[in-house]
C-alpha cells in the first residue's frame, strides 16, 4: 500500500475514534468503533507487507 493511502486510513481511523467519543448512542458509537477498527486493520496490514518486503 502506498504511504498517502496508509495516512488516509489512519486519519480515517482517528476520526472515527473521535465520532465514537463524542456519540452519545450507543449502536452509534459501536458503529464508529467497527470502522476505526477496520481502517487500523488496514493499515496493520499494509505495515506488515511493507515490513515483509523490506
């Protein structure tokens, strides 16, 4: 993965964690905490194929 797409994905991430925070929902919240967690999924991965590469 290219490194402005890791950067996407992890401000992405921040952001979701932010609207998890400030939601008052709770199936909002949960919500915003599966996409964080699937944006830093994606970024884990790409970290690990960059290190396997390297």
């Amino acid at each position: 993965m290219r490194e402005p797409d890791q950067s996407y994905y992890q401000r992405r991430a921040e952001a979701e964690l932010a609207h998890a925070q400030q939601s008052t929902l709770k199936p909002v919240v949960q919500a915003h905490y599966e996409l964080a967690e699937a944006y830093l999924r994606k970024v884990s991965l790409a970290e690990r194929a960059e290190g396997a590469t390297s």
